[in-house]
C-alpha cells in the first residue's frame, strides 16, 4: 500500500506509541482528582500541555486541549463570537475546512470573503470588511490544496480594527514554528493526527486576556474553558508527537521533489494543479482531470494500492463538489467534482512516488 493521504491523518509516530505505552500504568486515573492517582494523572497531563505548547511557541498555561481539530475549531470560533463585546459578525472565506465555515453559519452573521487565486485579497481589503468586536476566522495553510493563507498580514491589519482572529493552523503544526504568543491572532487550534499523534486529540491556544464565551456546560476542566475529563494517554501520545514534529520539521522539505514529480506527471496525463500561482507548503497537491470525476478516480487508485483523497477526509465519502476550490477557480467548476489530492511525508520514498504515478497513468488510461 501507497499511502498518500497525509493531509487527513498520519500514521501513529513510533515516538507517540512509546510515551503513550510507557504511561498506560499511570494515565487512566481523572486527572481532576486529589489523590495519588489522579495526580499522576495530572502530571502526564501538564508534560504532554507543555509539549504542545512549546511546539506552538507559547506558554502551557494558554493552552486548551481538546478531543481533536474539529472541536478546538468550535471552541475557537463559537467562543469568541460569544465573548462579552463580540458583534457576532464572522469574516471568513469558502476555502475553510467545515469545522470553521459550518460553525460560523452557524452562530455569526457571515460575510465571505472572496479568496480566488488569481484575485488575492490584500490585508486592506480584509481590514475593511472588519469592525470592532467582529472576528476574522481563516485558516494558516488550506486542506485542499495546500496554498499558504497570509493570515499574520490579514490579522495584523484586522486587530488594529478592533476585529478577533481566530486561525485554524491544523494543517500548518509541524510544517514550520509557529510562534502564536508572538503572533497577531487571538486564538489557534491544531489537532494530533495531522502531525502522527493520536485521532481524537487536537488543542486550542487562547491569547493571554481573550475571553472565550461558554460552548459547553460541565465541569470547570482546562481553566473553564473546556468542560470534560480529558483524554490523558492521548494528549501523552500527542505531546511526543509535538516534541518530535518541532524538530524534524525541515525534513519535511525533502518530499517538495517528489511532490514535484509527481505534479509534473499527472500534468503531462493531463492534469492541471490547483491553487497555483499561490504559494503552497511542500508535501501536497491537489491535481484536477479535467472530464474525470475525482470519486471514480481515488477509487481506482485504492484498487492500484493508492491511497489519495478526493477532499477533506470528513467528507471525501460524499460526491458534492469541493467547496475550497469552487472558491479558488470560480470560473472553472469542473475542478470541484475532478480533484485528487495526495499528500506525501517525509517517509515518503522515491519508489512509492514512480509506482504511483505509474499506477495514475493505468487508472487514466483505462477511463
């Protein structure tokens, strides 16, 4: 099997798997607990926080952890819109992932910001569309396609407004620092699976003094901000794979070769890259077959022993077209229904890549 899907999750790091087994004998307790369990408990629970935290680049004490992206997405975007001082105005775009777009339908009042690739907005034109109290909800690098938002330039611009930025960097984690503390946004979710840490674990950081409305009601877990026991041995697995992610992120670079590669292939097939001329982190692309349906496709690869995607992992079983780049190409909606994406890791080999393509060109020849 050629796995070329790591955009929708990772495999599980060899590093998480030890830390998670080296504390299966101590994380089972509730961490809220005052006895000796519970404190030990406890303790893991703090070393995996400040994991996430260093690899985020801000203190542990600003960070929530949560059960995965899509609910540190929620909490980010339905928190701040519920915050004392909030419009309830969203400004966001159709490239979000529906962890963002969907949650702030459904709780602002949306303006959408126009996001095609040959018409770029410019941080005074975001800034315009915002006032105090709205918020800017964007994400760092786009799950489609891989194009890179420039979400420090928008969000500087949008703060000096008065707006809240809220950025889901779930695809950004492990790709470079990110430096939230340093940054202009108010709140950043990211998720384990995307960086080889276990499903179901994922984090929020919250700027020091942002005020999150109330998502759920519980417990006061996460400093009030997140009611439910937490996920202990996850949140072990996920802070290791933190901790690894932050140092061998340059590696990641190596696979922008074999990405190329690949691209150069599938357009000499006929294929054409989407998201270009933006620029684009090094591990993805997303190539659209222009007369294919993309569905039709991965499912032919996955025969050849290919995994790809044909969209966001949640909603690749479905056959609606990718909302992402209805958005990018407005004026080619065939790219929505004929997308595949592949996404490589830094432990992606030469040879998976040529048996890959040779196997696109099979599947190509025979539709």
């Amino acid at each position: 099997m050629i796995y070329l899907d790591h955009h929708a999750a990772t495999p599980l790091r060899a590093v998480a798997e030890e830390a998670m087994h080296a504390a299966r004998d101590r994380a089972w307790a509730n961490p809220s607990s005052v006895h000796a369990a519970g404190r030990a408990a406890r303790a893991l629970l703090e070393t995996a926080r400040a994991q996430v935290a260093e690899a985020l680049g801000s203190r542990a004490a600003d960070v929530v952890l949560t059960s995965g992206g899509t609910e540190a997405c929620n909490l980010g975007v339905r928190g701040l819109v519920g915050s004392s001082g909030a419009s309830g105005a969203v400004l966001t775009s159709m490239l979000e992932h529906p962890a963002v777009r969907v949650t702030a339908e459904a709780v602002g009042r949306v303006t959408w910001l126009p996001c095609a690739a040959d018409a770029w907005p410019n941080p005074e034109e975001v800034a315009s569309r915002l006032g105090p109290g709205d918020l800017l909800a964007v994400q760092w690098v786009n799950h489609e396609t891989g194009v890179i938002l420039p979400v420090r330039e928008w969000a500087e611009l949008a703060r000096a407004r008065g707006a809240r930025v809220f950025v889901d960097a779930t695809q950004a984690l492990g790709k470079w620092p990110l430096n939230v503390a340093e940054s202009p946004f108010d709140a950043v979710a990211v998720a384990g699976q995307k960086i080889g840490g276990p499903t179901g674990t994922g984090a929020l950081w919250v700027r020091r003094g942002v005020e999150l409305g109330s998502v759920a009601t519980g417990g006061g877990q996460e400093r009030g901000r997140r009611a439910g026991t937490q996920n202990v041995l996850g949140h072990v697995g996920f802070g290791a794979a933190c901790a690894e992610a932050l140092a061998s992120a340059a590696q990641l670079e190596r696979a922008a070769g074999l990405r190329d590669q690949l691209e150069e292939h599938a357009c000499s097939l006929g294929g054409v890259v989407n998201g270009l001329p933006l620029p684009r982190v090094s591990n993805v692309t997303q190539v659209a077959f222009p007369g294919q349906r993309a569905d039709v496709l991965v499912a032919a690869l996955d025969v050849e022993g290919v995994c790809a995607s044909a969209g966001a992992a949640c909603s690749s079983g479905l056959t609606e077209p990718v909302a992402a780049l209805l958005a990018l190409h407005p004026g080619e909606p065939w790219r929505a229904t004929s997308s595949v994406r592949f996404s490589l890791a830094p432990s992606t080999t030469q040879e998976e890549i040529s048996l890959a393509c040779a196997a696109l060109g099979r599947v190509l020849s025979r539709s």
